[in-house]
C-alpha cells in the first residue's frame, strides 16, 4: 500500500524533514541480520553453505560454483557482435576516465636530505560482485574491473548469482564481458554469499580471500559488506 505524506503548507528544518519522512530502519536491521548469518554460514561451512543458498535463493543445484573457462568461451562466442562492439567501446571508455584518476607519486621537500614520499599502492587481489536478478548488468563488470586493472591489482575475482534458465551458469553476457576483460576467476555465487565467500574464502572451490571487494546488489549485499567491514575493505554500499 502506497503511503501519501503530505507536507504542503508547512515550513520544515532539515531536521523536521528527516523526522516527517520515515526511513526503513527496521528493514535495514532485519537486512543486517539476515546477512550476518549468510556470511557466518558461509565463512564457517565453505561450499556446502554455498549450495544450500543456491538451492534456496537462486533455485539451482548442481551447478559449478567455480566456472570453467569453457563457459566463459562459450559466452564470447555466441556474443552478439553488436553487444560486443558495445562493451568494448565502454570498456575504452572507461579505461580512459579511470586513467586519468590514477594519483600521481608526489614528493615534499622538508628539509635538506629530508623528504616525506606519497606514492598509491594497489592491492594485491581485489574481488568483485556483479548482480544478476531481474536484469543484466554487464556494465558493472566493466565498471568494477577496468578501474582494478588500471590500478595495477594483479588478481581479480568475479562472482555473480548462477542462473536457474541458463542451467545454473552465470548469465553468458556477464562471463562474455569477463572474458573481453581477461577475468579468468569467476564464481557462480549470489547475493550476501558472494560477499562472504570474498571476504573469508571457500577452500573448497580454491577462493582465496581478497583484500578489498567492490560492486552493486540488494539489500542484503550491503548489509552484507557492513557485517565484513574490519576483515576486507568494501567500496559505497550501492545498490
């Protein structure tokens, strides 16, 4: 049911504003909550946590969770030539906006034989979350992965939710934009799972832990990325 608060008439302070229009802060704890157990589930059970989520949410078994590099093939090759065309030219794009936020090394002189150095240093392995529910968001592989290329991250992990109409894959435009990135490690894992298995690792299926994650998702992937914060680094709570 669709709520109408009206506010004609009246002249309300910031303040007045926020405590008139009501936030979901109930939903927001229920969310958290919620993730938190994925993410235990995840960090203390490994694949068996991950398939019973896939079973739940995304009504898949049996799938592979660590894609095979045949399915990211496959996904290039029946890429329709002119979506292809697309995401190379916004991954160019791209390429070229995010080089020029590289920060460049700067040295301050404070004194003789004195200098204080600032140079940025990308990490070592970065993992990134791609949804996949209702649409197809091949933008935000290129979104989340050009910027790690371009910093000099030297792995990089995917996940995105496996897919029940496409036989538990990944959605094929989203392994085909992978594959035009040169993602070799890509996971079929959804939602706040994802998120866990990047922040604690699966061994099972030979994730390694990433240093920091980043990329869109639901409720429950924020909520998600706020129950990890302390043991990687997460980007802004999007989505």
């Amino acid at each position: 049911m669709l709520r109408t608060i009206d506010l004609r008439g009246r002249t309300l302070s910031p303040a007045d504003m926020l405590a008139a229009v009501p936030r979901a802060t109930q939903a927001r704890a229920e969310a958290l909550d919620t993730a938190t157990r994925i993410v235990d589930d995840v960090r203390e059970r490994g694949e068996e946590a991950l398939r019973e989520q896939a079973e739940r949410f995304d009504r898949v078994t049996g799938h592979e969770i660590r894609v095979p590099a045949q399915h990211i093939a496959d996904a290039l090759e029946t890429l329709a030539p002119a979506v292809r065309d697309a995401l190379d030219e916004a991954i160019r794009r791209v390429r070229i906006a995010s080089e020029a936020q590289v920060p460049e090394r700067r040295i301050t002189r404070i004194g003789a034989g004195a200098t204080i150095t600032q140079r940025w240093q990308p990490v070592h392995r970065a993992g990134v979350y791609i949804p996949g529910g209702k649409a197809v968001y091949p933008s935000s592989v290129i979104m989340n992965v050009v910027p790690a290329q371009v910093a000099g991250v030297e792995q990089i992990a995917l996940a995105s939710p496996p897919q029940a109409d496409q036989g538990g894959r990944v959605h094929p435009t989203i392994l085909a934009a992978a594959g035009l990135l040169g993602i070799t490690e890509v996971y079929a894992i959804g939602g706040a799972g994802a998120i866990g298995s990047f922040a604690h690792g699966v061994a099972g299926i030979g994730l390694d832990p990433v240093d920091v994650l980043s990329g869109p998702g639901n409720n429950y992937v924020a909520s998600a990325k706020r129950a990890v914060a302390g043991v990687v680094g997460t980007d802004s709570e999007a989505g």
